[in-house]
C-alpha cells in the first residue's frame, strides 16, 4: 500500500493496515519519496544534534556552513539534523522569517514612522499598518473563515479576555461557564478571573467537564453537561484539541448544540490551528482565538490570532451616520476604521469585522514573522497538511503498539492516551509511561537529538508536524526509545 492509498484509508474512517515492513527503514524512506509535501522541510531550520548543546551563542546557524564547518567542531554526526517532535509546544524557525525581518528592520532604518504608509518595493511585506490585514487574508484556509473574520492581534490569553469582554455577559439566571477538567492553565485563569470581574462565585459559576474514562472526554458527556446546565450557561468555552490527551473535539457538533439552547460558544485553538482542519464561519462558532508559536512556527510569543463570527463585526450606520451600532467590546485605537482613524476624534468608529476588535498599534517585528510563517501555509493547503498528518501519526501508533507488544513485559511499558480514532485526533501522541520512567527516557532522547515535549508525572507528547517531519524521523524516534527501554 502506497501513501495515498493510506491517506484514503483513514480519511475514510478504516484502518491503515500497515505491512509487516512496516519497522523497517526501507518503508519508511518509501512513503518519505511518496511524500508530495516533503520539499517543505526545507523550508525550515531545524536543530542539530550539534546546535543542541550550545550554551553561548557563537553566531552560527543550525545547518549552515560557517567557515567550511557545521555545527559543533564541524562532524558529520554533529551537524546531523535533530528529531523535532515537538511542534506542538514551539514550532521549528522558518527560513522566511529572517528575510521579513531583515526586511522590517531595512524599512525602519530607511524610512522611519513612514513604514506605517509605504509599500516597499522587493519587500515581501505590505506597509506596517496594513499587516495584520495581510496576516488575516493569508490565514483563510488555516482556520476556515473569511479574512474579515480574522484578526492578528495581542497575545492568546490576551484575546481571550478581549473576546470574553464582548461575549461573557452574565445575569443572575445564566451566569455559568462550561469548560473542560484540565484546561490549559492560563485559560483556567481567564475564564475564573472574568467571573469573579463579573461578580460571581466561580465554584458556581465554573462548571468542568470529567473525562469519561482515563483522559478522553465524549461528545456525548459534553452534551449531556450542555444538557444540565442549558438554562443557567452564558459560555461554553472548550479546547479545539485538549493540550495533554490530544484529544481533537468535535467542533460543529458542539457547537451547534449548545447555540440551539442559547449558549454563546467560543474556541481555544491554540493547538487546532495549523495542525487540523476548520471550518469556523461554516460551523457557525461565535468566536475563538489561536496562538501562533505552536503549529504556525512564527516564534516564541508571536502575536496571536482571533475569529469573530461576521455577524459580530457588523457596523450599522443606517440610524446615524456619525454613530453606528455594533457589538460592545472593548475598544482601543487600532480598531477604529482607517479611514478615520487619523482624524484623531473622540468618537469610536471600529473596522467592519474582527479587525474592529483589536486594541492596540500591533508590532509590526511580531508579524512580519507570522507574515513568514503563514508564507509557507500559503504554498499548500490544511486538507494536503491534514492528509499526511494522519498517515504520519497513524504510522507513530503503530510503532509504539508494536514496541508495546514486543517487550513481553507483564506491565506494558506504556498506554497511549490520545483517541485512537484518527479523526478524533491531531498530530499529537500523548504516551502516559510506566511510572518512573519519564526522566530516564526524557534523557536518552535529549542525548540523541531528539526533542519531544515531556508533561510530568508521566506523559511524554510525540508531534510528527507535517510541515517538517519524516517517516524516517517517526522510524528513528522509535529506535532510540527502544534503546531508552532496554529493548
């Protein structure tokens, strides 16, 4: 079976069947030249097992020659390009964000305050005031919604308090939001903090969703809470995939309940965008937000993102034309309409669209390296990221079940949490390991260049990110932690 036969076995909803070879380098390397997508990797910088153990900088870069070495005193295994699981925690740098960078910095250095207004010739960015617009268009596909629906502003937990300000509006009757057990626990902060803003008891007010059993939470028991608490919820606010487990939540279906009962709905994606498949104006989701370090590898604490359902961004001048009606938010100088917004007056006329949500001058630094990264989206789509995401985290179960199966030990050595439905999921595996091992194995992987998110007690997070990883590099992690097992 090739590739694409088994991109179409699991977007059917059968199991991949993978081949007794399936263990061997030779299978690997054959859906790796199978791979339409596999000219991306080059796209980006990715550690070496060299660049790994350096503690000062010295003003090279991983894989690039520097004075005819690379990497560490220049060997061959030192400069070998590291395992880079761990995409869903920082993504990998792309090579483009150096270039519109530089290109920021050539435009501030050359022409100043004016950068705000000028459209530089051979500079891969538009004028400074115009960027999170660019950003927006260029995320259509990334998040499934018009570029009106989307917005580059501030950062996750930041949006999140800016959304919930216009969508929280609690009374004495409904007042309650249903969230998840383990939030991340920022969004545990946000959410606790708005209620008590609002005068509320969050022990009444927070109402948390159990898992089922082990991690996983059911549609089903999320339905039933929506269910319980119908009448007395003002916001449902859910992960689109749960950081830990993995677990990839059914969006439309969840959604479409709870607004049948008059539950406004929100998102957290920060792990859904750029790693699954969305469809937020077709869903009809109120609003969500995402970060931009994660999947979308714009780099450390990059400027965030923000959906806000078009009905929500109207401006209705019909009544005044010096006073439109619009949705109450939070309002601050950046969301006000461009064309006015000079005019230095006092009254506020927010930009049709999420765009009239935003508060502040956005750094222009922060997205020209969402610009870079959202570049690379642009030469693919979600739906060819998705399709090889599958095979590729479908291949990674299979190799663990067999090292499972394999060790003959009378306590397996550990139980993947993530659902086992690959439509259920992301590309993340989340391996809950027999207690006591996680330091040992975290550091065998650290020693072979591989980096792989650990979440104590127990649970190691495995992402294979499609922009960059391999079958191959599925096959090699699987060897070291053989190796990290005794096996």
């Amino acid at each position: 079976m090739d590739l694409p036969a088994f991109v179409e076995r699991l977007r059917s909803g059968a199991p991949p069947k993978f081949p007794a070879d399936a263990d061997s380098l030779q299978f690997a390397q054959k859906l790796d030249s199978q791979d339409s997508l596999r000219h991306l990797r080059d796209e980006f910088i990715l550690p070496t097992k060299g660049s790994l153990k350096k503690r000062a900088l010295d003003g090279t870069i991983p894989g690039e020659l520097n004075n005819g070495t690379n990497g560490v005193n220049g060997t061959a295994s030192e400069a070998e390009q590291g395992i880079y699981f761990v995409g869903n925690s920082l993504g990998a740098q792309p090579k483009a964000v150096r270039e519109y960078v530089l290109a920021q910095l050539e435009t501030w250095a050359s022409v100043g305050v004016n950068g705000h207004f000028l459209d530089m010739g051979k500079s891969p960015l538009v004028q400074w005031q115009d960027i999170a617009e660019d950003c927006a268009r260029r995320s259509a596909d990334l998040v499934g919604a018009s570029p009106d629906e989307i917005v580059y502003m501030s950062t996750l937990t930041v949006n999140l308090h800016m959304m919930m300000a216009s969508f929280y509006k609690p009374d004495a009757k409904r007042h309650k939001v249903i969230l998840e057990w383990k939030p991340f626990p920022s969004d545990h902060y946000a959410i606790e903090s708005q209620i008590v803003w609002h005068g509320h008891d969050p022990a009444k007010s927070m109402i948390k969703i159990e898992p089922d059993n082990d991690f996983i939470i059911s549609t089903e028991k999320v339905l039933a809470t929506i269910d319980e608490h119908a009448d007395s919820t003002a916001l449902i606010l859910l992960p689109g995939i749960q950081y830990y487990s993995g677990q990839f939540f059914d969006i439309p279906r969840i959604t479409a309940y709870a607004k049948e009962r008059g539950i406004v709905v929100g998102w957290d994606l920060a792990h859904a965008a750029g790693n699954v498949e969305l469809k937020l104006h077709d869903w009809d989701v109120d609003f969500a937000c995402w970060c931009t370090y994660k999947y979308i590898n714009a780099g450390p604490g990059s400027t965030a993102g923000a959906f806000v359902h078009e009905k929500y961004g109207k401006v209705d001048f019909s009544n005044d034309a010096e006073n439109p009606t619009y949705r109450p938010r939070l309002a601050g100088w950046y969301g006000g309409d461009k064309r006015v917004r000079f005019n230095m007056a006092n009254t506020f006329v927010p930009t049709a669209g999420a765009a009239g949500y935003q508060v502040s001058n956005p750094s222009a630094l922060d997205l020209a390296s969402v610009a870079a990264a959202l570049s690379i989206f642009n030469k693919t789509s979600m739906h060819e990221l998705r399709s090889k995401a599958l095979v590729l985290t479908a291949y990674a179960e299979h190799l663990l079940d067999k090292i499972n199966a394999e060790s003959n030990a009378a306590q397996p050595f550990f139980k993947i949490i993530t659902p086992r439905d690959p439509a259920r999921r992301g590309t993340q595996l989340s391996v809950l390991l027999r207690e006591g091992l996680l330091d040992s194995i975290a550091q065998a992987l650290e020693a072979n260049g591989v980096m792989c998110d650990k979440r104590k007690p127990d649970v190691l997070r495995v992402a294979p990110v499609p922009l960059y990883s391999r079958f191959e590099d599925v096959w090699k992690f699987m060897q070291i932690l053989r190796g990290a097992l005794g096996l």
